[in-house]
C-alpha cells in the first residue's frame, strides 16, 4: 500500500521510497526513511496534501511524494 492511501489517523511503517535524486536525498533528511513509522494526521480537502506525523514532528507531503512511498499497515 503507497502512503497516499492511508486515511487519517492510520498508521504505516515505510517500506519502500520509489523517489529518486534530490528529492529522495530531502525525504531522507526529513526522516523518511525504511523502517520508520508515519500516522496520517489529516488530508486536505482537495486530497493535496497530506499531513503525517513521523518520529516527533509533522510533515506535509505533497500527493505525488506520498503515492511513491510504500508503506505496510500497521493499524
């Protein structure tokens, strides 16, 4: 399951980031990294963009980031 579809409040642990370069390099940087666990804090009306909560900060991510990170289900 990719990280865009999670709704609120449900949990992921990362599995996977198919983004590549820079991109990848500032994800990382901000903690998006395998293993880590990311709850969906809330989804902007439109759908973009999200709000998640990994380690101890909230993060928004556009849906297009989101749609390229896996993440297994963890609630």
């Amino acid at each position: 399951m990719m990280l865009a579809d999670l709704k609120p409040g449900q949990s992921g642990k990362i599995l996977k980031i198919s983004v590549t370069g820079a991109l990848k390099r500032r994800l990382m940087d901000m903690g998006v990294v395998g293993g880590t666990e990311v709850r969906v804090k809330k989804v902007a009306p439109m759908g973009d963009p999200i709000e998640v909560r990994i380690k101890s900060y909230d993060l928004s991510l556009r849906l297009g980031e989101a749609r390229q990170i896996e993440v297994e289900v963890i609630n």
